[in-house]
C-alpha cells in the first residue's frame, strides 16, 4: 500500500535549503525509487515536502541514502546535526490519480 509523507521542516528551514538540497540529489533528474509523487511548499509559516512513496521503505531508504548525505554535502555535517528533527507524519494512502 502507498504511504504518503509530510515532512514539516524546522524553523530557518526554507526554500532556499529545499532548492539547493534538491539540486544536490538531482531529484527531477533521477527521482528515487518508489517516488509516486513529490510536491514542497510552505503553510503555516513552516515549509513542507508531500510526497507518496511505493512503501515507507522506500521513504527511509530515500532519507538515509540520499537526503541526509545531500542535506550535509550543501549545509556541513554540524549544521545538520544541530538542527532539530523535521516532523514527519505517515499517512495509509487509500487511492491516488495521476492523470
């Protein structure tokens, strides 16, 4: 079953970290495997990536293998490490449409 994700980032995370974070992985060149659907922006004063995964695997396999090490590669190791955890939520994906 798909699994959706809504990644809330931390405060001082914005447009700006997602842009060059996103050009550092070469998402829109080479999506992940298992990416239905990706989509980022922000609500609420926060900025956020919606995206449906194949699995919640893929999901953390995506975050561990390519995110993480794109997020220390554009900001440094401590940068990353000083920031607090993005709050992510899964959500059971009961249908979705690409038209």
């Amino acid at each position: 079953m798909a699994v959706g994700t809504i990644t809330r980032f931390s405060e001082g995370m914005g447009a700006e970290q997602y842009d060059a974070v996103t050009a550092e992985m070469g998402l829109a060149d080479e999506p992940p495997d298992g990416l239905i659907f990706h989509s980022a922006g922000e609500l609420e004063g926060r900025f956020q990536v919606f995206n449906v995964w194949e699995t919640r695997e893929n999901f953390e396999r995506f975050t561990e293998d390519r995110l993480r090490p794109a997020q220390v590669a554009v900001m440094g190791e401590e940068r990353v490490a000083a920031l607090p955890d993005a709050d992510v939520v899964h959500v059971a994906i009961h249908k979705y449409v690409i038209p």
